[in-house]
C-alpha cells in the first residue's frame, strides 16, 4: 500500500507510532509536512516532492537493500528534512538530493540533524541510479545508524547473528527486532536460509524477537564487545509464542527465559514489565528498606493464552527461573538491594550474588557494577523495587579527601588469618589477606560475605568499594573436609577445586560412594549428561538419532536433547559411541558448540604451533578456541595431547574454567 500525503502549504501532520509497527511500500508528501514521533517502527520509503518531514525519534527500515530512503527533488533554499533522534535499519539511510557536488550534498544531510549531531557511520556518495534524477545520493550504510554526539566517544560495537529455524528447516523472511526495552533499535529479516545479521550493535543486553507464520519468540543475548554472537533462534510455534513488554518511560529492561515457560505451559505467554504504582505495595517495601532510597517500583507480570481461550496470570513458574535485566547508575550509590512484595507473602529483600549465577535461584540477584546492570533471577511475579544508600561523606586523611571501608577478617580454631579484625582500606585499593593453618590443621574453607572461594592460603580483595567479611575456617589433616565424600580426592591434589566446584553444583558425581576416580576417563554418556544438568535438563523432542543409545539409559534424555541443539554429531554412522571414552578435542569440541548453543562469544582463538601435537582437522576451531579461553591447556614439553583420552579430574577443571570464565 502507497500513502499519499497531499495538501495546502500550511497542512501539517504528525504520524504517531506509539511503539507500534506501520508498514507501507511507499509515503508520499506533496505540500505541507509530517512529523514522525512515538518511538515505534516504520518501514517503507519515503518520497517527498516539496513537503517538510520532520523525525522525531523511532526505528526506520526500508522495504530494499537500500534501507530507509527519502527523496528530496524539490528546492532546497530551506531544509525539506529534520532528524532529531533515531535508527535507520536494514542498509542504513540513503538521502536523494538534486544537487551536483558531493560536499555539499552531504552537508545538506548533516544540516538535518541537530547542532552537535551526527550519524554512527561515515556519509558517501554517488550518482543517483534509482530514478534516474541527475543529483547526487548520499548514504550511510549498515545494519543499524544511529544519532550521535559529533565528536564524542562512540560506543563500543559488535555483531548479532544467526538462523531461524522451525523443526530442522531455516525460515525465510521472518522478522527479526533488536529490542531494549519497548524500543526496537534495529531489524531486519531473515534471508533464503533463515539467516539474520545485525552489524553495529552497541554493547549491551537485547531482546531478539522474532515474528513469522510459524509464531513469535523471544530471546535474550548479551553483546559483551569481546567477539561477535552467535544466536540462532527455533519456532517453537503459533501456540507457544513468548512476548515482553515494557511500558513506556520504564529503563530498557531485557527478560530472558519467557521462551522456555511457554514450552512447558504450551501455550503462549508475555511477560509484561510495569510501573508498580498501587500505595500499599510501595509502603510495604519502604518500611523494611530502612535507611535506603527506594527510586524504582516495577510490576512484573507473567500471563498465558492458551489457544481460544482468555489470558490467565501466571504468578510462580516453579524451577522456570526467569532472568530481568535492569539497566543501572550505580555511581554515588552503595548497598544497592532488590525488594520483593508477592502476594500475601510480607516484604522482603532478594539475596545478594557476587557474580553471575550458573544455576540461577528465585528470590536472588546480582549487581554487575561493572557494566551497569541489575540481574533479577526470579520465579514469582508481582512488585519489584530497588533501593540504594547514598555513598557514605569522604573522612580526611593526611589533609585530602578519601573513602575508607571496613573488611573484618576472621578466624576459627586451628589456623590465623593476617590481617585480622577490622580493616580500614581506602576505596578502589586492593586489600590481601593470607590464611595460615596451625601444625596437624589444614584449610577447610575461605568465605566471602558467606560465600566459598575455595580452601586457598591468600584471598586479595580488589578494588574495594564497599564493606566485606572474610572468614576462614579449619580442619584436622587427617579429616576430610565436609564436601568431601571421597577418598581419592585430598587437599594438595591438583584437582581437589575443581572436584569439589562440580560435585557441590550437581555436575559430576562420584563412580562410588567413596570414589571420584579422577584417572579414569570420562565417557562421552557422562559428558553429554553433564553439560545437560548444566542446562537445567530441558526436555528434549523425541527419541535420539543414534542407534546405541537406548530409552531407558541414564542419558537418553541428555543425548535427545544434545544432538537436537547440535551439540554431539556422532560418528556419522547414527552411533553416538556413549561408553568410549571422550577425547581432549572431543570435549574441547563439545563444549564449544554449547557455548554457542548458550549465544556466549566463541570468537577467542589460541595459537596452537605452539605444541608439537595437533588436533584433528574437524577440531582445529574448537581447540583453538578452548586454549585461547583458558579451558585447555598443555601437559608440558610443548604436548597438547588432543586425542588423548580425557580423564575426570581434566573434565571438572575444563567445567569449572568454562563456568568461571
């Protein structure tokens, strides 16, 4: 459909997208204007012949390679076209002019932004070939352009790709929106083989949501800028489609996990996140959040629609925990907490992570100051709040101005922590402590704020921003420690962390009561079994494509779902192999393609002439890229050993470098 927008000089209009989508295969301005706001989508081209069009804000894309174009044929003694915010989609913006010099017409593009203004990608020309007008087309080409401060840094850049499947089929021409929050910052669609690309992406976290006659889903990526992301995205279908909404004037909240509730509800689902508004919610949560500043109330709601029937809330989705990332200032803001107010339940504080999650829990999150995001992991819906206490007043020392904070350090009976007690340590400093068993004692345990850093004889605090407790406890040698079922796994070992890290989150278990057998190797069974508790084990589609792995095996279910995300390949002959044992490229390589599986940056690469020994040439990628993260590493005298047999001590530290990365 072509609009065609006609009238006296004076007519002035304005197309309201309000967060919506308007598509049309062309607009035409005659006299008069248009102005575009209301943060939503438009795609189509623009012609105008003499009329004014003023951009307020929005996402634009084009119908062809060429992205979003306007046509300006008309005099130019004054500005036919004003872009105050916006991202141009799909191949950029191209700019049709009727002047001849290219100076000037890219003047005449930059002088429609405002004052400090310019675009995230440089401008070029050429001779119009689109109608034939004798002018000059300026144009910026990418997969997402945006308005910028001239001059000022840019942001940090990556890329967001993958294919879109539904069952083993790529899907052609589905759409596909890069999402922050309720505005969609790029889209594009899928091509012949389902594939999708989003260049120029700013570092952050996004919702991709993807929208075709299979269904809709939504998932969530983090472009950390490390590498590109790899996320390719499988229909689950037009009855169990995942939806999030973010009401306007909320931060760019992203969701992850609303997919995976709408596969066991088999139905379809949205996540909607709100301003929670309603008193008595609000003052439940201010009466405990005592001495702090309560500065966002959220409304997080979950409901499903089964199909042709009414939409039902879904207050707890059980062991479906699902991820809310909340965009945050953390400067000038110390003790930042996250409150909870669900149902009849009383007001309540989240715990407090330190780091990502690998299983993540309800009721708990994690401030990652480093990149300016709140984590809420979280199963039951209803109001959400985050509160902070202001920075404590610099005390004086020495005649200048700095913070200090308290670390108290600890020690129970049978060792010494140095130093102990209260410590004063000046904000951003690094503060060590060294922990020293007493004759015929060993380490037990090292805690910080009540969480494990292993049995180690140092622990350096760094950076130091807030106040921290430091605890160490110890044990009799002859007593194994608490964790510690097995005989064959000592303080000392090489090992003893990394067995102690996997058996304490359910990763690996012992081949006998009182025996790890770190020596013997590791099947490929217990390989897939593992990566599948991992990833919380999904349910998978159907029986195994390979012969040898039967239904009632311990990991039928692992080996269903590992071979439907692309994880194992078997031997090409429909065996799988679950008895022999895992190589060190085979692990390397199956632990690999779940990182990509997960949407995590695979791009790091090793060098690997560096060992006498090679990989085969189907591991080559997947090795280089286990050395270059840190998982694998050599056995000395320049030996990789990659097809080498892995043991179970070698598969605990490759999970536990892989999870702690």
């Amino acid at each position: 459909m072509q609009i065609t927008l006609a009238g006296a000089a004076s007519l002035s209009l304005t197309l309201d997208l309000n967060g919506k989508t308007v598509s049309t295969s062309g607009l035409a301005l005659g006299k008069g204007g248009l102005t575009i706001t209301g943060n939503g989508i438009f795609r189509g081209m623009l012609y105008q012949m003499g009329g004014k069009l003023t951009i307020k804000n929005g996402t634009f894309s084009g119908l062809y390679a060429h992205g979003f174009l306007t046509q300006a044929f008309g005099e130019l003694d004054e500005p036919v076209l004003s872009i105050e915010e916006g991202t141009f989609g799909s191949g950029g913006i191209t700019y049709e002019t009727n002047l001849t010099d290219s100076e000037a017409a890219k003047a005449a593009l930059l002088a429609t932004l405002p004052e400090g203004k310019t675009f995230s990608a440089p401008l070029e020309t050429a001779n119009s070939e689109i109608t034939g007008n004798d002018g000059i087309v300026v144009y910026c080409s990418g997969q997402s352009i945006s308005v910028v401060d001239a001059g000022g840094t840019q942001p940090v850049t990556g890329t967001i790709s993958g294919t879109v499947y539904y069952g083993k089929l790529p899907v052609k021409g589905a759409t596909v929106s890069l999402k922050q929050g309720g505005t969609c910052v790029a889209e594009t669609q899928t091509g012949e083989q389902g594939a999708y690309n989003f260049d120029g992406a700013a570092v952050g976290v996004y919702n991709i949501v993807v929208s075709s006659f299979q269904g809709a889903k939504t998932v969530m990526v983090t472009l950390t800028g490390s590498g590109p992301v790899v996320k390719d995205i499988l229909l689950s279908g037009a009855n169990k489609e995942s939806i999030v909404e973010v009401a306007p004037g909320l931060p760019a909240v992203a969701v992850g996990g609303v997919d995976a509730v709408a596969e066991t509800e088999g139905a379809n689902v949205t996540f909607d996140v709100g301003k929670q508004e309603t008193p008595a919610e609000q003052e439940a949560i201010k009466a405990i959040a005592v001495g702090q500043t309560v500065e966002l109330f959220l409304d997080l709601r979950l409901s499903k629609q089964m199909e042709g029937g009414e939409a039902s809330a879904i207050t707890d989705t059980g062991e479906n925990v699902l991820e809310v990332v909340v965009p945050y200032t953390f400067t000038g803001r110390t003790d930042v907490t996250v409150y909870r107010k669900h149902g009849d339940d009383p007001a309540g504080a989240l715990k407090a992570l330190y780091a990502a999650p690998d299983t993540p829990e309800d009721g708990t999150f994690w401030a990652d100051t480093q990149n300016g995001y709140i984590h809420i992991y979280a199963s039951k819906f209803s109001t959400y709040a985050v509160a902070y206490t202001a920075e404590p007043t610099p005390s004086r020392s020495g005649g200048s101005s700095t913070t200090y904070y308290t670390l108290t350090a600890t020690a129970g009976e049978g060792g010494t922590i140095s130093p102990s007690g209260k410590v004063r340590v000046a904000r951003n400093d690094d503060k060590t402590f060294t922990i020293t068993p007493n004759e015929g004692f060993a380490i037990a345990d090292v805690t910080v704020d009540g969480k494990s850093v292993g049995a180690v004889t140092s622990y350096t605090e760094k950076k130091v921003t807030k106040e921290h407790a430091i605890a160490a406890s110890f044990r009799a040698e002859d007593e194994k420690a608490a964790w510690n079922p097995f005989a064959d796994v000592k303080a000392g070992d090489w090992f003893y962390e990394s067995v102690r890290y996997v058996y304490e989150k359910g990763l690996m278990n012992g081949t006998d009561s009182d025996r790890f057998s770190p020596a013997q190797s590791t099947s490929r069974a217990m390989l897939v079994a593992m990566l599948w508790r991992l990833a919380g084990q999904p349910a998978g589609n159907g029986a195994a494509p390979f012969i040898d792995v039967t239904a009632s095996a311990y990991y039928a279910e692992a080996a269903v779902w590992a071979a439907e995300n692309g994880i194992i390949k078997g031997y090409g002959d429909n065996r799988f192999g679950p008895n022999d044992p895992a190589t060190r490229e085979q692990l390397a390589a199956i632990l690999y393609r779940y990182a990509q599986v997960k949407g995590q940056d695979t791009a790091k690469a090793g060098d690997l002439s560096v060992f006498a020994d090679q990989p085969s040439g189907w591991a080559a990628e997947p090795v280089r890229w286990a050395v270059g993260a840190g998982l694998l590493s050599g056995k000395g005298g320049g030996v990789l050993d990659p097809t080498g047999n892995a043991t179970r001590a070698e598969t605990a530290a490759m999970l536990m470098r892989y999870l702690e990365r």
